[in-house]
C-alpha cells in the first residue's frame, strides 16, 4: 500500500510530539545521571515499595497512553483509505 498525501504528513505529525518528549527526557536523564554524587543516608525499607508502585504505574500509564495513540492513528489511516477508495470509486 502506497502511502498517499493523507498518510505521509499524518505519520510525521503523529510521531513529532512523542520523538520530541522521549529526546528531551534522554536528555535530562543523561544530565541527572552526570551530576550524580554519593549518598550517605538511611532508606526506609517502605521506599523501594513506592519507587515500584511509581515505576509500576508509570508503566501502565504509558502502555494505556500508547494503546490510545495507536488506535487513533489506525483509525484514522483506515479512514484516508476509505477516503481514497471511495474517489476512486466514482471517477
């Protein structure tokens, strides 16, 4: 399936926002993890409960939020191809 002039610039679109985000957060990581200095201090064993719990739902977040965006992009190509079949339906 070729792509048309519907699903060229929604695909650009559509990947824009979340390139840009995941390239910004790499970045902050890269810079956090350069400047990272020893700690000297007591952990609560209750800690590494609620850094799983934030990991935990930070991941079932993303997935929900990945699930969506997909859907709607599905959506929408099925849509164009609809678009596309029907205007070469009546020429």
């Amino acid at each position: 399936m070729a792509i048309g002039s519907c699903g060229k610039g929604r695909l650009l679109q559509f990947l824009y926002a979340p390139l840009a985000f995941s390239l910004m957060t790499l970045q902050v990581l890269a810079v956090l993890g350069a400047l990272e200095q020893p700690a000297y201090a007591y952990v609560d064993p209750g800690s590494g409960l609620l850094a799983l719990q934030i990991l935990s739902t930070t991941f079932a977040g993303f997935i929900f939020i990945v699930r969506k965006r997909v859907h709607r992009f599905l959506m929408g190509m099925i849509r164009c191809v609809k678009t596309e079949d029907d205007l070469r339906a009546h020429k």
